[in-house]
C-alpha cells in the first residue's frame, strides 16, 4: 500500500500547483449614448445647445443671474459656467481664468489650448484641455468683448484618475465644444 500513498502524495502535490497566467492589456469599454442637443430654455442673457442627456439649473447669488450649472448625473460630472457682464474689465475676467487654469499647472502633465473665434456670431474664446490627474479637466471662457463673459471649468465627483474617466471627458469635452459653437448672445428682452 506504500507505493498507492506515495503516489497520491506526488499526485496531489502536483495538482495543487498554481499557473500563472497574466492578464491580457485592456481597456474598460464604455458605450455612451449618441450625443442629441436641444437648445436651453431658461431665461439668461446667451443660449446654447446642451446635451439632451445633462440637467440644466441657474446658480443666483444676491438675486441675480451667477452661472449655470450642467450635470451629467449618469457620468458624475458637471460643467459649472460663471457669467458676467464686461464693464471695461475683460482683462481681468480673462485673467482670472487663466489663473485658475494655470493652478493645475502643477497636476497637469499637459495643458493645450484652443483658441475660438466667431465674428459672426461675436464669440471669442479659449478652450484648455487639461491632461493629468487634475481637479478640472476642461476650463474655458467665451465673450463678445464688449458685454458678456462666460468661463467654464468641467468637474468630476469622483478622485482625479485620468484614464479611468477618459472616456467620459472626451465625451463631455464634445459637448463644451458644441455649447461654444451653439452660443449666441440676447441682445434685447425680447429675446429672454
């Protein structure tokens, strides 16, 4: 019987031996949906298109019109948007923005830049693409030089890890876009 249990030792310590095999390299698979813009129906000084898919509400401070805020609550994310009105100040509005933006300097691995100019329609701006584990991955600012300024910045609920929310910053990214390009400004009550 000697020989059954030594063969049984061998056999059952062989069997035991773990193989290691590594993981394939991948990427998580994220499916958003087709991206569909309505115009945006509350009464504020500009308008825009906005993602069918985020919700839309005005922030007021003292009573009177401080931004607007869009969430995305499926991809826990919001863009903030500040307005206000250009009283011989734009530099300072403009340099402002750069200020902030140029904060997550120290986080960024890279920060590029967009610039948008709209004769027609009066808009121009500035688009920072943020790479990195930073707060803000998107920032930006658009204006008509003359009355209106809005700035920009995209935040997630979440700790910065940029590769995992990349998918759902390029996504929101090309909504920004399009809420730039969508922009125009009211110029009369009428158009409220």
């Amino acid at each position: 019987m000697k020989p059954y249990v030594i063969l049984l030792f061998i056999s059952i310590s062989l069997s035991c031996e773990q193989v290691l095999v590594p993981k394939p390299k991948a990427f998580l698979s994220l499916d958003y949906p087709k991206a569909t813009y309505h115009e945006s129906s509350m009464e504020l000084p500009f308008a825009f298109e906005k993602n069918k898919l985020a919700q839309m509400s005005i922030s007021k401070k003292n009573n009177l019109l401080n931004g607007v805020i869009i969430r995305y609550p499926s991809l826990k994310a919001s863009i903030f948007i500040n307005y206000k009105e250009v009283n011989n100040n734009l530099k300072k509005h403009i340099s402002d923005v750069r200020k902030i933006t140029q904060k997550h300097l120290e986080q960024a691995d890279e920060i590029s830049e967009q610039k948008y100019d709209n004769d027609r329609m009066e808009i121009y701006g500035m688009f920072y693409d943020l790479k990195g584990n930073v707060a803000s991955q998107s920032q930006f600012y658009v204006t008509d030089s003359i009355k209106h300024f809005l700035s920009g910045a995209l935040y997630f609920e979440t700790k910065p890890n940029y590769d995992s929310i990349l998918p759902s910053i390029n996504y929101i990214q090309k909504d920004i876009v399009h809420l730039i390009e969508s922009l125009r400004w009211k110029q009369s009550i009428n158009d409220l």
